[in-house]
C-alpha cells in the first residue's frame, strides 16, 4: 500500500527537518530559536496592550455609568443617539469598516442593550 509507506516518508521528511533546524546546547535540551524569543516577547506585548484595553473599556463604562445617571437625575434619557453616531463615525473613520463594529459592541459594553 503506497499511503502507509507515503505516510511513513513523510513523517521521515518533516522528522530530519525538525533535526536539522533544532540547535541543541552542551547537555543536549533543545534551544529556543530567535524566532521563538520574538514570538514570544511578541505575545507578551499583546498581553499587555489587551490588558491596558480592558482596563480602558472599563474606565470608559463607569464614566459612561455617571454620565447616563446624570441625564436621568435632569430628567433626561439614558442614551444620547446623536453622539453615538459621533463615537461610530469616528470608529470608522480611524478603523474602517470593522471599526463600527468594535464601536457597537463597546457601545452596548458601556450603556447596555437599547
């Protein structure tokens, strides 16, 4: 059967080229490549970046917590319509077309469903 010894070549293939590319140290445990230190201090940035977001989305929901207080203590309504369609055009704006979405959602974080 040719998929069984195709199977097993190329397993064989990616197996050398796995070896090949490994660098190992003195006492034989394989080295991290360059690569992967990028990657990973990559990730580590994103982590962060994320964390400061959420932190941010949550300022921005309290703040827009007191600001729909506000209006309703006045008499008011909870949602102002007009500067949200201000927040979703600058979104699309700075972001295109995906921007409206992120801007929606974070709308809908921040004051709730309509």
């Amino acid at each position: 059967m040719t998929t069984g010894t195709s199977t097993a070549t190329s397993e064989a293939t990616r197996q050398s080229r796995t070896d090949a590319t490994r660098q190992s140290c003195t006492d034989g445990t394989p080295t991290r490549a360059p690569a992967d230190d990028e990657v990973g201090g990559a990730r580590a940035r994103i982590d962060d970046l994320d964390a400061r977001i959420i932190a941010l989305v949550q300022e921005r929901r309290s703040v827009s917590a007191g600001i729909q207080q506000a209006r309703i203590d006045s008499g008011g309504r909870r949602v102002h319509l007009a500067r949200e369609m201000e927040i979703l055009d600058r979104y699309r704006g700075e972001l295109g077309r995906p921007g409206t979405q992120l801007a929606m959602t974070l709308l809908a974080l921040c004051r709730g469903r309509l």
